[in-house]
C-alpha cells in the first residue's frame, strides 16, 4: 500500500512517535501497531522507521 500510496497515512501522530522520529513522520495502522514512515515526494521513496505498539504511543 505505501508503494503505491504514500500520502495515504496520517499525519496526526501522538507527540511521542513525533519526538521520536521527526515531523515529517506519517503512521498507517498495522493493528495492534503503528507503521510509522516518511515519505520524500522529490526522490519517491518512503523510509519505513519502525512499528510502534498502539498502547506505548502517547
């Protein structure tokens, strides 16, 4: 999904995925977790940072 729409994830993080990663940092949920990534629109790639369980995000 990422590959084909990356813009698709959310942009509203909790402020400690924020802290963590940077601002530019988009989540897509993977239930029971967070796929947090970044998307660079000029060279078309999408950095995958982690998964972050839903319950430590806050």
């Amino acid at each position: 999904m990422l590959e084909a729409f990356p813009l698709s994830g959310s942009t509203n993080v909790p402020a400690s995925i924020t802290a963590e990663f940077g601002p530019c940092v988009r989540k897509c949920t993977v239930n029971p977790f967070d796929l947090v990534y970044e998307y660079d629109a000029q060279s078309d790639t999408v950095f995958v940072y982690g998964l972050v369980h839903q319950r430590m995000a806050k």
